[in-house]
C-alpha cells in the first residue's frame, strides 16, 4: 500500500470509537464483530467497507450480504460518501484510487438476489436454465395446493394440512437440513400421522418447478450452494471474490452459513458482524449456532465486541443487560452509554387489559403534549392479537396508528395480475403465471386455461412462430371475444425478440388489462393508480429479468391498502409486534401484557433453547427505546370476547424480569391509589394478591 493510501486509510477510521476502528481496520484473517443493540454496527461494516476499497482491494471483488436491498443500499451509500469525503488524502481530497463509482462495483444485495445473479450466469455449469422465474410465497403455495389437489389430499376425509402450512414443512425441511420425521415431531406434531402423503406431495412439488423452470426461496439457496459444490463452477465463482461480509449473520440458517464457507473455504477476507442476543428467526430456520460457533469453524478468527450503544440511556441499558445475562449462553458483553441521566424504566402493574389500555393511551397523549410526536413512540407486543383491545380504544379516541406487517404492494391481486403477464412472456412454462392471466378473460375456467397453456412453449428458433402462436388459431369463449386478440398479440410481442422497453411493455400490459381490471375489482381508478406507479417503478431497471427477480425477493411494502380511500394525518403512532420491531427504534417505547405465557410466548416454551430465544426477543423490544421505556404487565385476563360473568384469570409477571432484575425497574400503578401517589419507588414490590391490594381496591370503588 502506498503512503497516500496508508493515510487514507487512517484517516477513514476518524469518528470510530476503539472497537468501531478495530474492526474497521483489520486485516484479511476471518472476523467476528459482535454489535451490541445500538452499537454502530452499520456505520462499521461500511468503514470496513471502504477500508479495505482505499486499502486496494477492488470494488468488484468485494461481496457485501445483507438481509435486505434496503440496508445493501445504505451501506454502499455511506461507504461513497466516506471514500468521497475530504480526509485530504489526494489532491482534490478524496481517497487515491477510489472513484466516485467504485461502491456501485460492490456486489452488494440479499442473499437471494446475489444467488439468483450468479446462477444466472453459472447456472448452465450445473445444468440450471437461467431463464427461470422465481416464485413468491404465494405463488409458492399455491403450485403446492395444485399438487396437493392432483394427489387427491384435499379430498380426505380426515383432516390435511393447507398448503400454507405443507410449505412451512418443506421450508423448514430443506432451511435446517432435518429429515421429515424430525421437523414434524419437534414443530408440527399435529402433521405426524400425514408423513408419507408429504413426502409424496413434496416430491410432486419439486417435480412440478422442474417442469416448469421455476425457483422458490429455497431453491435459489439449495442451487446457489450446489453450485458452490461443483467441481467446476465453485472454484469460478469464488474466484470473482477476494472479500465477503455478512451483515446479520444470528439470522443465517445453516444453508447461508455453508454458502459463506464455500464462498471463502479457507476463512481468508471473511467478516461477519451480528449479535446473538437478538437472534429471534428460529422460525425461518435461523439458527444462533452459526454465530456462536463461528470461532470454533475458524480457530484463528478474531472477534471485536462492540458496547458502546449510541441509541439509550445507561439506566434502560442497565435493565437490558440484566435480562440478557439471564441467557444461558451468549457472548459476554456490558452495553455502555455516555448518556448517564435519564428516566428509569418503568414497571407498570395494571388491574386488567382494560387498564393496561387506558394507561398506555393516556401517557402516550401526555407524550406528545410535552412535545414527542405520535410516530416517535411505539407499543409492541409477542403476537398481532395482544394490541387488538388497544387498537379499539385507539380508533374511540381518534387516535392514528400504523400497524407494521401489512400487504406487501405485489401481493396485491391487481399488481400480482399484472406481473403475471411479464412472467409469463419470461417464462412460458410458468404454469400459475399463465393460468392467472387467462382466468381474467370471462368464460375461460381453470379446463380451458390448461388446454391454452400446453400449446405454449418456448421457441428453439428465435426466428420461429413465438410460444403464443398457437393461440391465434384458437376460438375464445363469446364473452372475450373481444379481449382475446389484444391479449393473443400482447403475449406475442412480448415474448419476441425485441419486446421494448420495459416501462413500455408495462404500459401495453396496462391496455389490455384495464377492462378486465374494472370488470373483475372494485375501486378500479385507485387500482390503476397503483399500476402507473409500477410502470414508473420499471424505468429504473435495465430488463425485465432484473425487475421480477428483485420485485419477487425485496418487494416495496407498506402497512395500508392503497386501493382504498387516502388516509392523511399530521402523526400516528406505531403499533408492532417484537418480532416486526427488530433494528428499528424509538424515543419511548411501551411494552405490553409482559405476563408469563404472552412473553415468553406458551407456544414457545418447549426447550431451554425456544425460552432463550423468546428471552432475546424480549431484549430486542427493551432495547429499542432511547429515552422512555414503560414495561405493562395485566393482573389478570378475561376470556375474549367479554362474557357477562366476572369469570377471569390471574397472570403472573414475565419470568425474564426475575428477582435479580427486578429491583432496576420503578415500579408503579397504572392507576394512582387513594392519595394519588402512583409510583412505588425503585425496587419497590406490591404484592398483587394480598390484603392490602384487595382493601385498596375496594376503596377506589367508593
């Protein structure tokens, strides 16, 4: 390395805190970062980014995995902006050698979206056509139902599990490794008895994607890995990298872990940054495993734990490290925070769920009057349905709110109609693409669709007829008759050689498809809205290939329907499950029924190692607050919905706010007593069940 670039060098690791720069810095031996919540782990997986680009690695052989495009993005955005930066390095500045193009050179994406890149353009070693098109969940599940039906499952009359629940199995199958019988007796005893009916269903399924030149998920991972394996094609595609970072790697399954040895089988230019403490996916086939025992894979690795948290105040933190440390095992580590003074956490005990929603609204309310708008607070819960009584009282008291989950953009019908057409030019083999097509025209059935779709196949002579040939000799049914030529020269032109652009193909497709859209949905002018949206979404993509691959595996989202009437507010405040909350924070945050069989969840209190996982989703919630953090936990439940007796049940508090961790909350009443005094002190008790509980009570009712 050269003397300007050793400076540059050093000089991008300004601002780094010790570890920060450590990491950033380290040389090509493996590394684990171990980013405590809040520590900066973004801002040092990109310093060690353009560390090594000003260091004199090539961009291009650089491979940066992330769990989302999104979070790809901002990295490769920061890491431009650091090479671009005036460290005075070079004469105009910026860092020798790296221009300002060089992150875009960055392999940088999802693991899904870099596997679908590379098997397109190795997939041939391996025998893979790298036209295929690639499944979404639902398409996933639906081309599971079309087997189960042909297999005569779904008229049993005994019980079989739907398709949604046949593909988790077979998800959690190939994800983990396990054979069948062991992922049905730890995670779906119920399905036990229904074995041999899956095995046989799942091969049918497999056997359908062949037939069709399809991809799931999972098989971009199982292909990705196997190609990996080949003799000839792993040693090509790892010679295109010299670097591979993993951001998140608590969240790889046993699959992507592989993948990232096989990728760099010696361990040399690896770096994994992630933190088991908030490793809470087990049900996508994640494993803390692959963290825990990366020193153990690499004997020589160096690992640099990062505990100085930015985001919260040391006595929330202080609370959040008790609770961990009740783990039984992790990696050591103290979150640290210059922030000393600040409100404590509060421990709030409410008679019911009834109080527990009139607490949280009220002090959200007197929030937001001190000056903390809406949208920078959030309530989060274990499952959706524990906010269902708060979402009520929220709508009584007009309160906006955003719920997160929601529909995904294309998992709208509409959308989804609209993308079929593409895939189908893509792909004529694509079987519910082309049946989704067809069925908008009227008179055509499910018969009729399978009858036009055998005469579609993909052209050997590009010079040929086109796959949809066939269809200009057919007769449609009389009631599309009008819709059928548009529709039969649309699919033509868009499988032939030059279909155009891409926005221009969207823009036909939106022709054809308008009068069917009208005829089949309601709300037809917001519905088309939503496809010109789309159209201008297109012109950013060179092909279409690019544009399904990515829409399938990072589609845009949102939490409200945009086909329905705008909803406009000044603030709203957040609603989300823990889960739904990870990376994620606010300024206050409320955590709600923190009673024994909602957190940890009674569903997942099977095995020391399902209650470790629950007890890290719970440090996942307390650590997204910065300045406030309010624990409810309800002293008893009703039965749901409301009966006319008083019939109830008394909660216990959550397990993980033990003895030893208790006494760092202040404790409080969600309603003040008899003198108005509502807070119990630090490490006060209130015994929920004694005499003078009940006498107290029996006094308010006065």
């Amino acid at each position: 390395m050269s003397g300007r670039a050793a400076l540059a060098s050093d000089l991008l690791l300004e601002g780094l805190n010790p570890s920060q720069a450590a990491a950033a810095a380290h040389g090509s031996g493996p590394l684990l970062i171990i980013a405590g919540a809040g520590t900066g782990k973004t801002a040092t997986l990109a310093h060690r980014v353009a560390h090594l680009i000003a260091s004199g690695t090539p961009p291009g052989r650089i491979l940066l995995l992330t769990f989302t495009r999104r979070a790809a993005g901002e990295m490769l955005r920061r890491v431009e902006s650091l090479l671009r930066a005036p460290h005075g390095a070079g004469a105009n500045g910026s860092v020798p050698g790296a221009t300002a193009q060089a992150p875009t050179k960055v392999w940088g994406g999802t693991f899904h979206a870099v596997g679908v890149r590379l098997l397109r353009l190795h997939g041939r070693s391996i025998g893979l056509d790298p036209g295929f098109t690639i499944l979404d969940r639902y398409d996933s599940e639906d081309l599971m139902n079309l087997v189960r039906t042909e297999l005569g499952l779904s008229s049993r009359e005994r019980r079989f599990p739907q398709k949604g629940t046949c593909l988790d199995i077979y998800s959690r199958c190939t994800n983990t490794g396990d054979r069948l019988d062991s992922v049905l007796e730890t995670a779906f005893p119920w399905c036990r008895e229904h074995a041999d009916d899956l095995r046989a269903l799942f091969g049918g399924y497999v056997d359908r994607k062949a037939e069709q030149s399809v991809l799931d998920y999972d098989d971009i991972l199982l292909f990705l890995r196997g190609l990996l394996r080949d003799p000839l094609a792993g040693p090509a595609v790892r010679a295109r990298f010299d670097c591979v970072l993993v951001d998140e790697y608590q969240d790889t399954n046993a699959i992507q872990a592989e993948i990232v040895r096989l990728l760099r089988p010696d361990g040399t230019g690896i770096t994994v940054v992630g933190d088991d403490a908030q490793s809470i996916y087990s049900f996508r086939a994640a494993t803390v495993r692959n963290i825990l025992d990366f020193p153990l894979e690499h004997p020589e690795a160096t690992v640099v734990t990062l505990e100085q948290n930015y985001r919260s105040t040391a006595p929330l933190l202080e609370v959040s490290n008790r609770v961990i440390a009740q783990a039984g095992e992790r990696y050591e580590k103290s979150l640290w925070s210059t922030k000393e003074e600040g409100a404590p956490p509060a421990l709030v005990l409410c008679l019911d769920e009834d109080e527990q929603t009139d607490f949280v609204v009220e002090t959200v309310l007197e929030q937001r009057e001190s000056g903390l708008p809406l949208r920078r607070q959030a309530v989060l819960f274990r499952a959706g349905h524990h906010s269902l009584a708060l979402e009520l009282e929220l709508d009584r008291r007009n309160i906006p709110y955003a719920k997160y989950g929601g529909l995904k953009f294309v998992e709208m019908a509409h959308v989804k109609d609209l993308v079929a057409f593409l895939r189908l030019a893509e792909n004529p083999r694509d079987i519910l693409a082309g049946t989704r097509v067809l069925l908008l025209l009227p008179g055509v059935g499910p018969a009729r669709a399978r009858e036009l779709l055998s005469l579609a196949t993909p052209s050997a002579d590009e010079a040929g007829p086109g796959p949809f040939a066939g269809w200009s000799e057919q007769r449609p049914p009389t009631a599309s008759a009008a819709s059928w030529p548009a529709l039969v020269a649309l699919m033509n032109d868009l499988a032939g050689p030059d279909p155009g652009e891409l926005s221009t193909q969207i823009h036909r497709i939106r022709s054809v498809y308008a009068p069917l859209l009208e005829r089949a949905y309601d709300n037809a002018a917001a519905r088309l809205r939503d496809l010109e949206q789309l159209e201008h979404l297109a012109a950013g993509f060179s092909d279409r290939t690019q544009f399904l691959s990515e829409l399938t595996l990072d589609p845009p989202s949102y939490t409200g329907d945009y086909a329905g009437p705008p909803y406009l507010d000044e603030d709203y405040l957040i609603l989300s499950t823990m889960h739904s909350a990870k990376g994620l924070e606010w300024d206050a945050v409320y955590v709600i029924n923190a009673a024994d069989g909602n957190i940890p969840s009674d569903m997942a209190t099977g095995s020391p190692e399902e209650i470790d996982e629950e007890l890290r989703l719970f440090y996942v919630a307390l650590t997204r607050a910065k300045e406030w953090l309010y624990v409810c936990c309800p002293l008893r439940y009703y039965p749901v919905p409301r009966r006319p007796t008083d019939t109830h049940g008394y909660a216990q508090l959550t397990r993980f706010i033990s003895p030893e961790v208790r006494p760092y909350f202040v404790e409080r009443l969600a309603r003040p007593g008899a003198d108005g005094e509502a807070t119990l002190g630090p490490g006060a008790r209130m015994e929920t069940g004694g005499v003078a509980e009940i006498r107290r009570r029996l006094k308010e009712s006065w």
